[in-house]
C-alpha cells in the first residue's frame, strides 16, 4: 500500500480544539478525548462519513454531542474509526485503553526507565487516540494528566500549565493548555520522577522565559551544556533570523529509550539521553558538540516547524531541511565554520551519496512511501540542507533573509510546501527559482565533468563543465539542475588570480559562483599569462560529483596553498584516496607516493597552520567513502590498503607524532573550544597511529592518558587506540577498566560498546555474540542496539564483509528478531545490506541472500518490507 502525493486531498473536517484526559495507571492508560470538529470548508468531500485514524487502540466508548454511538453507529476497523453520518459541526468523544508499559516500538505513548513519554512524529499519535493523524489538521491542545503523585509527581504536557490539585488516593494531575494551533505529531506527555534544573532567558522584546530540564536524578549535573546551547540557540535566532520564543516555558526532558536523536514537540521537547546529556567526564568533544546542534535543531524547529508546519508528510524536507541548514549555520558561527562544513560534507559524500545512489533514491521531496518512517534520511535532512544552501548561496545572505522573513511572516500557523517555501524566497528576492525546483523533484546525486584548456597566446583559461544526472529508481532521463558553482584560480606561487570574464571591466574577483543551467557550459577567463590551478566547487557550494583530471601536483599543490580552507582539506582528502585506491589489490611490496609521507610531515610538524584544520586533515578518508567511490568494491581490500597507508605514515611519521603528541599535551582547564577540541584530537591521532605500529612510547604514552586523563575525549582516545593495538593483554584490561569505572552510566557504556564493535580486533563475530549477552545490553534500547549491531555493519567493515557472509547474516538475524519489537529500528539497521550492488559479486550475492532472509520472515513490518522490497527490486 504505496501513499502518492499525486493523491492529496485537503481534509474533509477539520478538529479546532482537542480537550485531552490521560489517567495513567501502571497496567494501562485510559485517553480521554473530545474534539470539536467542522466540515473543512475547502473540501469538496462534502457529507463524507468522519474518518480517524487509530493504531493498536481498544476503544471504549464514541460520543456525538454528549450521546453515546451504539456500535451500529460507527465502525472501528482498527487502523480507521468511521462514523458515517455526522452534522456540520460537531464535538465528538471518544475513549480509549492503551498499554505503554508494553509498548516496545517506542511510538506514542510508552514507558522508558519507569517514565511515561511520548514520540508521535510521524503517526504515533494514532497510537494515543483516534484522530485525524496528519500535519495539515491543526488543533488548539487542552491536557489533563493523571497519575500516581508518588511514583510521577512531575506532570507535563505542550504550553503553560493552568491548573494542578489532588485527586485522593495518592493521585493528582496537571493541566496543561497550548495556546499554538498544532498538527497531533507535535504533541507531548511526560509523566515521572524527574528533577528538574531552571534557568531563564529574556527574548529580544524583554520577555522572560522559563527554561527547564527535566532528568532522572542520577543525571542532575549533566544539564549544563544543553542548558547553554538553548541559550545560545535562543539568542542566535532572534539575532540571524528574528525568531522570537513565544510560550511563558521551555522545556527539554531527556529520555533514555527514544528511537531517534530527539523530538520538537511544541514547548516541550523530548531529547534521547545521549543527544542533551553532558559532562567533562563523561561526554567526548563530539558529544559535546552534538547536543549543542540537536538542541538548537530543535529549539529552531519552533519557527520552522511548528509555527509554520508541513502540509503533509512529503514535505518533510521544508522542516527538516530548512532547520539542518539553520543548525549548521549556527555551528558554524558558534564554532569553527570550516570544520564544520568539513564534517557536513563528509557524512554527505560518505552516506546521502551512498543513498541516493542506492535501491532507496528519492528525491528531496519523495513522490511516494509506503512508510514514512523510514523516509527520516539523510537525502530529506542532509540533501535538503544542501537545497537550501545552494538558495542562500544563490540569493545571498541579505536576499535569503528577507526570503526567510516572508516565509515565515506569510505562513505562520499555516501547513505548507516546499513550493511554499521557495516562492517566498521567489517573491522576496526576485529570482526565478522555477529550474533551482528540481532540486527538490529528481533525485540523485548530479556529476560534473570538468576539463579545462589554457590559450597561452591569448591568455585565456578556459573551463567547461557538463553536468550529468544518473538515473535512480523510477526515475530516468532527468533534466539538468541549477548549480551554484563557487571557483577560484591560482597562480603557481598559490596567489589568488582575478577570474575576468570577457564582459568584465578592470576588477575582477577572485572567487566567482557560475551559475550551471544547461547541460554543457564552457567559461573563459581572461588575462592569464600561466596556466592556473583551478580549485573548484569552494566550500562545496553544491551536492555534486566533480570529476576532473587532478594530478598529485596539482592535489598536493591546492592541499597546501588553496584559500578555502575546505578545498584545502578536500584536495587532501583526494590525494589519500588516489594513493590508497592505487594500493587497493597491489602487490603488497609495491610503493607508496613519497609526496603523501611528505605532505602529512608538513602537516604534523607546521605549527603555524590552523591546528583545528590539521586535526581533519590528518583524517583518513574512512572506508565507508573509499566504498562509495569504488565501483564494485571489495571491503577487505579497501580496508586493507588504507590500513597499509596508515601503517606506512606512521611508521615514516613516528618522531614527528611524538612530538606532535607531546606539543599538544598541555592545555589548561578544559573547555569545548575549537583550539582545545584540535589539540585533543591530534593528540588522540598521534596516539591511534603510534599503536597501530606496536610503539612502546605510544603505548605507555596511552596508558598514561588512559588512566590520568580529565575528560572523555581524551580517556575515550586512549582506549580505543589500545583497543585497535596489537597489545592484548592491554586491551582486555582497559576494556575492563572503564567498565568498572563507568558501569552505571548508560551513555558512557554506550561508547564502550561501540568502540568494542567497530574495531576489526574487538568486534569479530564471536565477541559480537559476547557483547549481545552482556548484562548492561538491552534490547528494548535503541541505543544499545545501534551503539553493538549497527556499529559493527556500518564501521567494522571488516569484520562485516568477512568473505563467507557470517556478518550478513548475523545482521539479518538481528532484524527479524528487532522487527516485531521495534520495527523503525529494525528498518534502519538493515541499511548497510541494502547497499549489496555496490560490491563485488562474491560479496553482493552473499547480502543479497541476506536480504532474501529478511524478506521471508512471516508478518514482516511495513518498515522492513518497504526496505528489503525496494532493495531487492531496485
Ligand atoms: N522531527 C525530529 C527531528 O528531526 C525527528 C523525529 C523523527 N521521528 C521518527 N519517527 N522518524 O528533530
Ligand atoms: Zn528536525
């Protein structure tokens, strides 16, 4: 059963408010709902008999202005509750029994470490009661909690509390009213015994503003850093995009069984543990850094979500795009922006590429899902960033803000489209933006060919550019797209050169962004009297492939004298991955390119350059890319040529990562600044690279950091590059350390897996097995599953690709078992089988056997079918 956006209707009736009465009870919740329905007087369904959405409900009873419906008088089909003949205008009632405490798909309302929660984005709120499940029917909430004072005497829900008071035997309740019109996703409940750490921010007009956190007990000191990105996240918007708060309270509860990263419910946002959760000892840099971008992704979602919402579910992307662009805006500006974007444009090129190349392509706004769960990606999120990007790049910031205020000053309380959203950017800047559309029609990732040409007699440097898009799923002969395509020019001693097109007067800049539209263009530039290095697609001004004939003078060249900071680090990245694809089934005595071993020594030893930069540069290019840019990849080839070039730096390199190491020790009080997270991260390089050549300074090096160190980041940095060493007895012992010294801290446990799983000598199968019979796993916590099952399919690919298909099918098993329990998580995990074209047949025919398996298991969730289906099939 395909939904196609070819088929929206707008409502037939339309639900103004929604008075809500939950009675918690340990063996069940009892939901009370009475909604005050009208025709939609823009449907032309007239009369239709009222429809409801409802998901594994009992139902109690149905009331129509105050008189109960015998059961000839509706029909409860269980997904739908049909009430044939209904007036005009109505109020209708209904009551329902529901069973959180046995709910383990984590949708609706559910229990997680004896608290009541909620998710209901996409359709969990189906799960809660029957309703109008879908974004486009916006309600104003009213929401009575009751439970039990002792065991939950914390009681929340979306807006401001309005009244509170004793119900006698133990029990109470709360209150709550937004004042907001909403779509149901948005809606929230908590219920527990919770601690809870305030704060206050005063907006831009003067207002004060609650701010609260809510947390088990054990975690009242790990609140901090949240509570300062909210502030941040507060300030940033009103002062970059004039967004204003508008509830009396904020509120962030942090759960610890959540199926995603968290969740913007209108005033109340639910956040999963280990995305708000922090402190020095317990949270690495990359923690850190992360709950700092979720917590102001979901502070922004306020404005680009909630008060403007999503007509329907194909338009994720006008959410969720739109606010990953305005979380990496603002990383950028609270942090380093270059590494920043080197980080977007890693997981883009490594995994949104590997998507949109694969059986699930589709387009930013999707013409089709069977489960929209499952279209929570990395193409909706991170592709769409990039769509709104290149429209900010397009119009430029002064244009694209007077875009954004339009937007937002034209649809507030409204739910729209992506449409919607570029025809304010449109009408505010007057661009036609009617080709830039496509971007959000045709899926797959377009490759530019580049070449290029020097006139030396003229003096003209001339650059053509075609652009292709290759064909996806359902989707063929695609039209070209528009590109905003930033470029620069260098002379041979790395100086900026003008690039003057023939209509140019005197002054010509030194970056351009050419503007693709047609399939071919050819660009000169003008008065040149060399040949110029051209570095090309800056900042990666598009979500492309660029195909060019770079040589490793010209890789090398740009990696030390290019301006742009991320061309730097790119052209750096391509000469790794030229040499290490060189290697790749190479005899193994054959030689590697002297010039990497020197380019990296500058690297390490250049002090002068951009510590923050270096870090990343001294990055590897993961396997997970080398994969994604091999045609018919063999993984333990690839693993073992980047692991041979690895080996072979740090062995030419070993003096100068002692030095590197020891330069990069002192550091003072520790903070999340980009210069301290670049000398923890070369240090913690140093170290990774000196294990894997069996030094014994870097392993006493590490011992010592291991056992001394402050802060996570470092003794995290320490126990994996033991963990990955050929020592051992070292690696059992630190395994075991930081175990009994971290035991009962989920979060930390969770990296304690994972570093175990993703490590091609801690996570073979067998202790796999092991660690999936420990007692701090749990199969009923995402986190867990991810941080041991999908750690070792998406990052062990070693382990993972073992040539006789044991990975593949130990990870099959692990889906069938998760798809009845949690079945949006069992889609997920499949991921990396969904991939078996990419890789040689050998391997390709052994996944696809997996899939198979999958497929076969009897009463397969929508999720997984949607999944394995189209990855067979495609
Ligand atoms: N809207 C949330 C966010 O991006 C994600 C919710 C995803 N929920 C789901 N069931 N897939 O902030
Ligand atoms: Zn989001």
């Amino acid at each position: 059963q395909t939904i196609y956006l070819s088929e929206y209707r707008v409502p037939a009736y339309l639900v103004d408010t929604v008075d809500l009465r939950f009675e918690l009870f340990e063996d069940g919740t009892r939901v009370h709902s009475t909604l005050a329905v009208r025709r939609n007087p823009e449907s032309d369904a007239g009369a239709a008999p009222l429809e409801l959405d409802g998901d594994s409900l009992v139902l109690e009873s149905v009331a129509l202005d105050g008189k109960a419906l015998s059961e000839g008088e509706y029909e409860d089909r269980g997904d739908k509750l049909i009430v044939e003949s209904v007036p005009e205008q109505f109020e209708l009632s209904v009551v329902t029994w529901i069973e959180p405490q046995n709910n383990t798909r984590l949708e609706g309302l559910y229990k997680s470490s004896g608290m009541f929660c909620t998710q209901c984005e996409a359709e969990g709120f189906r799960c809660i009661t029957f309703f109008p499940d879908r974004p486009d029917v916006m309600s104003r909430f009213r929401t009575r909690v009751e439970a039990d004072k002792s065991a939950y005497p914390v009681l929340l829900s979306n807006g401001n509390d309005v009244e509170r008071g004793d119900l006698g035997e133990g029990r109470h309740f709360v209150t709550w009213e937004d004042p907001f019109p909403k779509p149901c996703y948005l809606f929230a409940l908590v219920a527990g015994d919770l601690v809870e750490k305030r704060d206050t921010f005063t907006t831009c007009s003067g207002r004060d503003i609650d701010l609260r956190m809510y947390v088990e007990p054990r975690n009242a000191e790990k609140c901090d850093h949240a509570m300062d990105s909210l502030k941040r996240s507060m300030r940033w918007d009103e002062e970059t995009y004039g967004r204003e708060y508008d509830l009396e309270i904020f509120m962030i509860v942090a759960v610890d069984d959540f199926n995603m990263g968290a969740m913007e419910n209108k005033g109340l946002n639910i956040f999963n543990s280990s995305c708000v959760l922090a402190s020095q000892e317990t949270a690495t840099d990359v923690a850190f850094q992360r709950i700092e971008a979720i917590v102001a992704h979901e502070y922004f979602h306020n404005w680009s979500g909630n008060r403007v919402t999503c007509r329907d579910w194909f338009q994720l992307s006008l959410k969720e795009g739109f606010t990953v662009f305005r979380d990496s805006q603002f990383s950028a500006d609270v942090g380093s922006p270059t590494v920043k974007r080197i980080e977007d444009v890693n997981v883009l090129r490594t995994a949104q590429f590997a998507e949109d190349g694969g059986p699930m392509a589709h387009p930013v706004r999707p013409a089709s899902y069977m489960e929209i769960s499952n279209f929570y990606t990395l193409t909706i999120y991170e592709k769409g960033a990039e769509v709104v990007r290149m429209i900010h790049t397009l119009l430029g910031p002064d244009m694209f803000r007077k875009g954004s205020d339009l937007y937002f000053q034209r649809h507030d309380g409204q739910a729209v489209t992506t449409d919607d959203f570029v025809r304010a950017m449109e009408d505010a800047s007057g661009r036609d933006l009617s080709q830039f559309r496509l971007w959000y029609e045709q899926a797959g990732t377009p490759v530019l060919d580049v070449s290029d040409e020097f006139d030396s007699g003229q003096g003209i440097y001339r650059l053509t550019i075609r652009q292709s898009i290759p064909d996806t799923p359902g989707q063929t002969g695609k039209k070209p797209q528009h590109i905003p395509f930033a470029l620069g020019l260098l002379g041979s001693r790395g100086e900026s050169l003008p690039l003057r097109l023939e209509s140019d007067s005197q002054d010509a800049p030194t970056e351009r962004v050419l503007e693709l539209t047609g399939e071919t263009h050819v660009f000169e530039f003008h008065g040149l009297n060399e040949c110029p290095v051209p570095s090309l697609l800056r900042q990666f001004s598009a979500p492309v492939r660029v195909r060019y004939p770079w040589t490793r003078e010209q890789m090398l060249f740009l990696m030390s004298h290019d301006p742009d900071g991320f061309n730097r680090w790119d052209a750096g990245q391509r000469l790794a991955v030229d040499v290490i694809q060189s290697l790749i089934g190479a005899p193994k005595d054959s030689s590697i390119d002297a010039r990497l071993v020197a380019a990296y020594r500058h690297l390490i030893s250049d002090s002068s350059l951009d510590q923050a930069l270096v870090a990343n540069m001294l990055q590897l290019p993961s396997a997970a890319y080398l994969i994604e840019l091999a045609e018919s990849a063999d993984a333990p080839a690839i693993h073992e040529a980047r692991e041979r070039v690895l080996k072979h730096l740090a062995i030419a390199l070993r003096d100068d990562l002692v030095a590197c190491y020891r330069r990069n020790l002192e550091e003072g009080d520790y903070a999340v600044t980009p210069e301290q997270i670049a000398r923890r991260s070369l240090r913690n390089t140093a170290l990774a690279w000196l294990l894997q050549i069996n030094d014994e300074e870097g392993r006493e090096l590490a011992q010592r950091q291991f056992r001394n160190s402050d802060n996570m980041t470092d003794r995290l940095g320490a126990l994996r590059a033991l963990v990955n060493s050929d020592y051992e007895e070292d690696r059992e012992r630190v395994l075991e350390e930081f175990y009994e010294r971290f035991q009962e801290d989920p979060q930390v446990v969770e990296q304690w897996f994972s570093v175990q799983a993703a490590s091609d000598r801690a996570g073979q199968l067998p202790q796999i097995r092991a660690l999936l019979e420990h007692r701090a796993f749990d199969w009923k916590n995402p986190n867990k599953i991810r941080s041991v099952v999908g750690a070792f399919a998406g990052q062990n690919l070693a382990a993972f690709h073992r040539p006789d298909g044991s990975g593949y099918n130990f990870l099959a098993d692990q889906v069938c078992r998760l798809d009845d329990s949690n079945p949006q998580i069992a889609a997920r995990l499949v991921t990396p089988l969904t991939r078996w074209k990419k890789f040689a047949p050998a391997h390709s025919e052994l996944m696809k056997s997996a899939l198979e398996r999958i497929r076969d298991k009897s009463g397969l969730s929508r999720d997984v079918y949607e999944v394995v289906h189209k990855s067979l099939a495609g």
